[in-house]
C-alpha cells in the first residue's frame, strides 16, 4: 500500500468554481441576452393582464411550451395591434431573465397579427364586440348637411386622396375646406385619427376657424394591414361619438373597415365622399331655373283661372245702371222737394221774427231802467244807516273793555304801590322762601326795575340772558273809532 492510497480521491465536479445565487441567476441573464438578444416568436396569446401601472403582462403559448411577455407602460402606446387572448400573433422583443422569480420573458415592444386569417377573426370579433354597444346602430346615423358651407378631411396632406377631394369640390361646388393632416397607417394612425375627429368638434361655433359642417376621413387603397389603424376602437369610437355628420372614404369600394360601420355614410373612394358631400353647382342652378319657370307658369295660370271665374261670376250680377235708377230718382225728387221747402222755411221764420221785433222798445226799456233805480235808492240809504249805526255800536263796547282792561292790568296794581319780584331766570315769585333761595332778585315798580340780593352779598358777574325782545310798536295807527 503506498501513501496515495490513504488520500482520497475527489468526486467529479468538486473543484468546480461555487456560484451564490444571484450570480448565478445574473450569469444566465448574460447568457440569454448575449446569445438571444432580439427575437421574434409566434404564438397565441393567453393570459393577459393589465396593470394599474399600465404594464402588460401576458402569455404567449403553442400547443406545448409558454413563454412570459412584458410589455412596459412607455411601450404600449406604440403597439398597433393590443394583445388579446387567442389572437394568434408575432411579437418581437429583447430576450431576458428574472432572476427572483427564475424566470426568463420577452420584453415585447411589438405586436402583429399572424397572417390575414388571424387578423380577420380579430377584425370579426370588434366589430361585434362594438355592434353590441350600438355603436353601429341605424338610428345613431345623422342625415348630411346638403349644402356645408365648411367641410373638415382628416386625411393625408400628401397624398392623392386630398388633391382629389379638392378637385372634385371645385368642379362640382367651391366650398370652404379645413384639412387636419394625420398619419393613415401605421403606428400613429388610430390614435391622430380620433384626435382629429374629437378636434373638429371641439370648435367653437364662430370661433376664430369656424366649425366644420360635415367630416371626411379619407385614405386610399392598401392592404389588410396598411387600413388596420382604421380598424381600431379609438378612431371607431370617435366617429360614434362625433356630433357633426361624418363620412367615411377608407380604401377602394371592396374595402371594409370598422369606421364605416359607425360611420353616418360610407364612399366608396375618397373621390365619391366628395359628390355625396355637395351637390353640382350647374344643377342647382339649372333647377332653380326650372323652379322659377314653373312658378311664373302656375301664377299665369291661377290669375287667368280667377279672372274668368271673375266673370262668370259678374254674370249673374245686374247691370250697375239698373242697380242705380230708383235711387237716382229718389234724389232728384228729394232734391227739388228740398230747394221749395228751404224757401218756404225761411219765410216763416222771418215772419216770426219781425213779429218778436215788434214788440221790443227802447222806451219801454229806459222806463224800466228809471223803475228799477228808484227802488235801488232808499235800499241804498237803508245799507248807509244801518251800517253806521253798528260802527257805532261796536266802538262803545271796544271803549268799554278798554276801560276795564286799565282797571285791572299790572300797571294799574303797580301804580297802587305793588311790585313784581323775579329772580334772575326771570320767573315771578310769589313765596318768600322762593326769594331766599334765589341769587339775585329783579323787582319791578310802576316807574321801573330795582335789582336786589337776598343774601346782601351780590354774586359774581353772570352773563345776561337775552332777554326776548319786546316787540317794537309801529307808528301810532290811532283808534279804530
């Protein structure tokens, strides 16, 4: 026995370097991106889920195998076509692992449909999925202006679609035209389509670009795919919803798309969209023209029919003259009965009057006049004598109170030694204990006015009162009497 065979002898694999579990996990990443990278794959959609972050999550599966897709928030605008369980489908994506779930996924930042059958189920399914909200409904339709005067096409600013739409309105009837230029396929599509629809409406009536009275969305012919953005809800969804009445003008006349469903007319071409939007200009005017005929014809017509309808009328009617010869002679009998009985009239009543003239004098009169101011007199002497007598009446009683009112006045009291005490407020006291309290005293005599203090001190100066003036006596008018 040597000494080795006491060694023993390592199993396989166990000088292989240790990997802990994140570099594990971040060595396969490596692996799968650096060999992988960008993939495409086909398959059928599973499970999908959206997050409240706006992440798509979803599966994609083939009758064995299922691999993890994720779509990221920033990412799912860009998608033309949204994952939908059981649409068959061709993503294309960055290949990758997540190591806390040792899981591998697809970051999946395009969809297609894979192949025209798979895209017709799924163009099938909206439309009925849509059909059953009632977007599609006959009775949502609006009826075409038939003359705008402002007509909005989202369509194309480059494309032969609006230099068609243009020429056909010159040549049938000039009309003012609004153009929103929007991509008509692509990834853009859908989504500057609805934008476009929403913002005709969005006008203001009047406003500084006025409001279009009809909407064409126009596009030439393409593909399946290249009319897909067309097929989409938003647009679909916008054409619904718009008040002002819309035309769809997508593809050639085999073309079908979801927008001509909600649509409120379908066009064939985008050439057609234009003959339905107005009428020929040389029509319109040639059938005025027809209109006017007809009506200056009917009113010949009418006022001949009522002119002779006039005389056959006038027919049975007499003849005015007949109509006017018994009251003719009622009038000259009336008349030459009038001029006698007007002179007669007058000559009575002259008659009357010269008999009335007869009897009134201007002697008789004056002997009148003489009577009455006979009587006037003596009743005039009366009014003197009478009046003279109360004059005097009336002075000898004024006489009298006057004597009396002398008599017992305060200048009468005062003559006979009295005197009127006041204090200096100027009321009349009349009780010694009143007096007392007063500061100054004014007392009155018959000859004039003595201040006194009860107190024998007189007080400070105070300030004079005015006293109310007495009133100032005119000249002496003398009496009545």
């Amino acid at each position: 026995m040597s000494d080795f065979d006491l060694i023993d002898d390592p199993a396989p694999g166990q000088n292989a370097p240790e990997f802990s579990v994140s570099e594990l996990s971040g060595a396969i990443k490596r692996t799968l991106e650096s060999e992988f990278g960008r993939v495409r794959v086909r398959g059928e959609v599973g499970r999908v889920m959206r997050a409240r972050s706006g992440h798509i999550y979803f599966d994609l599966k083939d009758d064995r195998n299922v691999v993890n897709c994720t779509t990221w928030k920033g990412q799912v605008a860009g998608l033309v076509v949204q994952p939908e369980e059981g649409l068959e489908v061709v993503v294309e994506g960055k290949l990758s692992a997540y190591g806390p779930q040792s899981r591998y996924n697809i970051n999946v930042d395009r969809v297609a449909v894979a192949g025209v059958g798979a895209l017709m189920a799924l163009l099938e399914k909206r439309r009925k999925a849509l059909e059953a909200e009632g977007l599609f409904a006959p009775e949502r339709k609006k009826p075409l202006p038939f003359l705008p005067e402002v007509i909005g096409v989202v369509t194309s600013p480059s494309g032969a679609v609006i230099r068609d739409i243009l020429h056909r309105l010159r040549d049938r009837c000039p009309r003012k035209v609004l153009i929103w230029p929007v991509a008509v396929q692509g990834e853009r599509c859908a989504p500057e389509v609805a934008a476009a629809i929403r913002g005709f409406n969005a006008f203001t009536p009047g406003g500084a670009l006025p409001r279009p009275d009809l909407i064409i969305v126009a596009r030439g012919g393409g593909s399946v795919e290249d009319l897909w953005g067309f097929n989409e809800e938003a647009p679909v969804r916008a054409a619904a919803e718009s008040d002002i009445p819309l035309i769809s003008a997508v593809g050639h006349e085999t073309d079908t798309t979801l927008i001509d469903h909600a649509a409120d007319r379908r066009a064939p071409t985008p050439t057609a969209a234009a003959e339905i939007a107005v009428p020929v200009r040389i029509e319109l005017l040639a059938g005025l023209g027809a209109y006017g005929e007809r009506m200056l014809t009917g009113l010949t017509r009418m006022v001949g029919q009522r002119d002779q309808r006039l005389k056959d009328v006038g027919r049975a009617l007499p003849r005015p003259a007949d109509l006017l010869a018994i009251p003719t002679q009622r009038l000259d009998t009336a008349t030459e009965r009038f001029s006698g009985a007007l002179g007669k009239a007058v000559t009575a009543k002259r008659l009357a009057l010269s008999h009335q003239a007869g009897g009134l004098r201007l002697s008789a009169l004056s002997t009148r006049i003489a009577r009455g101011r006979d009587r006037l007199g003596p009743a005039l002497e009366r009014l003197d004598n009478a009046y003279a007598q109360r004059r005097a009446d009336r002075r000898a009683r004024l006489t009298a109170l006057s004597r009396v009112l002398d008599s017992a006045g305060p200048k009468a009291t005062l003559n006979r030694g009295y005197a009127i005490v006041r204090d200096d407020a100027g009321a009349v006291l009349t009780e010694a204990a009143a007096a007392r309290k007063a500061a100054a005293l004014d007392i009155e005599f018959a000859d004039g006015t003595v201040p006194a203090h009860p107190n024998g001190t007189p007080p400070a100066p105070r300030t004079k009162t005015s006293a109310k003036p007495k009133p100032t006596k005119g000249p002496d008018q003398g009496s009545l009497f």
